[in-house]
C-alpha cells in the first residue's frame, strides 16, 4: 500500500517505550493505525488531510500519551 501527503510535513510518530496496543488509535484513525495479526501497531505516518483530524483525535484519547502528530496543521507543531 502507498500512502501520500496532501499536508507537507505533517508526521505522525509513536513512542513505542509507551504504548502498550490498547487499541483506542485505530479504532480512532483505523487509516493511520492498524493492529496487526502479531499485535504490534502499525502506522501510517505521513498523513492527508482527510485523516488529519482522525489522527489528532487518537493522539488525545491515548491513555498512554504516546502518539504525536507534527507539522502543518497538527496540534503539536514544533
């Protein structure tokens, strides 16, 4: 699967010392966060502007503080 980026530079990042696969991410963001068969978390991390807002979201509802969405139009821009 190829993903692009209508957004330029907006990333989204996981701290993988944190999460601990609660699942609120994908059930937020399932086009950004997916939980594979093996139990670990894959994400998309460049994301598009239809998606933007869902992976803002389940930055804010992750019990563990473990995700980040950076660049232009994210909550955390640096």
């Amino acid at each position: 699967m190829i993903f692009g980026s209508v957004r330029r530079g907006t990333r989204v990042s996981v701290d993988n010392e944190r999460c601990e696969i609660f699942g609120f991410c994908e059930m937020e963001a399932p086009a950004t966060f997916k939980i594979g068969p093996d139990g670990k978390l894959r994400i998309r991390r460049m994301v598009d502007r239809d998606s933007l807002d869902q992976a803002i979201s389940a930055a804010r509802l992750c019990p563990k503080q473990a995700i980040r969405v950076k660049g232009e139009g994210a909550y955390d821009d640096e």
